[in-house]
C-alpha cells in the first residue's frame, strides 16, 4: 500500500552542494516524472521517463540530471544547488503515457 | 497543449454541490480535460478526465459543453475536506508525438465552510 514516496521530505543544503531527491513508486508503472512548485508558475516539468534507463527533459531541465536504473526508482541530483532550485519537488508515477498521473508528497528543498 | 482559464477562488456551503468552470477555447479535437486538486502542502491528486462525454467517477463528475470550449468539474455534496486547488488542464491525447505532460496553471482555490 505504499505507492509512491519521496525522500527527504524537507532539505536545507547550501549553495554549490549536490544534492539528490529520491522518488520510490510499488506499481511498476512505467512512466515517471518530476516537478517543481514555486509560487506564481505552478508546477513544472523538469525531467520524466517513460522506462528504466529511458529519460527526456521537461520544461525546466537546467541544472538537474535524472537517472533511472530500475523501473521503481527515479531520483533527482542538483549536481550544484543554487537560490533558485529552492522549492517544492513533486514525483509522480504514471501507468501509461496518457493515463492520470500519482503525485508523492513532495520535498521542500531550501538551498541557502 | 490548449490553455485553460479558471476563476482564482470559489466559496461553497458544506454539503452543497461545487461547480468549478474552466474555459479552454482554444481545444483541439484530440486533447483531454483532465482534473486535478491540491490540497494544501500535498501532492496533486487526480480528479477525472474526459474527451467529449460528460463523465462520473466515485469523487466527481465532469460536464463538458457539446462544442468542448468549456467544462465543469461538479463535487457533489462539499465536505471540508474538498477545500483545495483545482486544477482544470487540457492534455494532448493519443497520436501525438509529444510527452504526456501535464501543464498547471494557477487553479481555482475552493473553500468549503460549515
């Protein structure tokens, strides 16, 4: 029953760090995904992957790598954190590449 | 993938039904309306979507105009718990060569009160 998780949950890390977002999904969906949430643009592709070892850029893609190695995980690296990746980060899980999207809790990344 | 326009905040009295209009003139033939919500510091969750017909689900139901330039996103009986932020988003559908994103705009922030 665990679905999708994300971890941390809250990250504070300073300027120039690397930093990586994990994102664990239990369905084996194929298709997962990666957003950010600032006020004032909502959320925002940054990467996605429809399989292991297949990924493609979102919206927003500057200054992140993805990596997907097993179907199950897909983690986030800020290979070196600035100001303005401070946000919320949102993985989501698809079935397939049309059907509704499942969304983890999110991590609140502070970058300072 | 066609933009969406939705009021920014809507009350509703618990127990009565929410009506959440989005207009998305601009539509083509092979793009979804799909719903989602937030409610606040979680994850979007989806709602429902469709093509054409009006559709139902255990949470909601969606009503979109014969000329598919609007629709409606209806919670039957509000509780406070639907207090959250609607998303209404327009998505490419099949044969389409373009990822399956889902674009967000800024929503409708609901507000259920007793």
């Amino acid at each position: 029953d665990a679905g999708i998780t994300q971890s941390p949950r809250y990250k504070i890390t300073e300027t120039g760090r690397q930093v990586t977002l994990m994102c664990h999904q239990t369905w084996s969906h194929s298709y997962m995904f990666w957003y950010r949430q600032d006020l004032g643009h909502g959320l925002r592709l940054i990467y996605y992957s429809a399989a292991a070892d297949i990924t493609d850029k979102g919206e927003v893609p500057d200054g992140y790598v993805v990596s997907r190695s097993k179907t199950e995980n897909f983690p986030l690296t800020l290979e070196s954190a600035t100001r303005s990746q401070t946000s919320v980060y949102f993985c989501a899980s698809s079935e397939s590449r049309f059907g509704e999207q499942y969304f983890g809790p999110g991590t609140r990344l502070t970058v300072t | 993938d066609a933009k969406t326009t939705q009021p920014p905040s809507m009350d509703c009295a618990e127990g009565r039904a929410a009506n959440l209009p989005c207009n998305h003139s601009t539509i083509s033939g092979n793009e979804y309306v799909y719903w989602y919500r937030q409610i606040h510091s979680q994850g979007p969750q989806y709602i429902i979507h469709g093509l054409k017909n009006n559709e139902t689900n255990e949470m909601a139901s969606l009503i979109i105009t014969e000329d598919r330039k609007s629709s409606t996103l209806i919670l039957p009986h509000a509780t406070l718990r639907d207090t959250a932020v609607y998303y209404c988003i327009v998505r490419a559908g099949l044969n389409t060569g373009t990822a399956s994103k889902l674009t967000f705009g800024t929503g409708t922030r609901l507000q259920v009160t007793l």
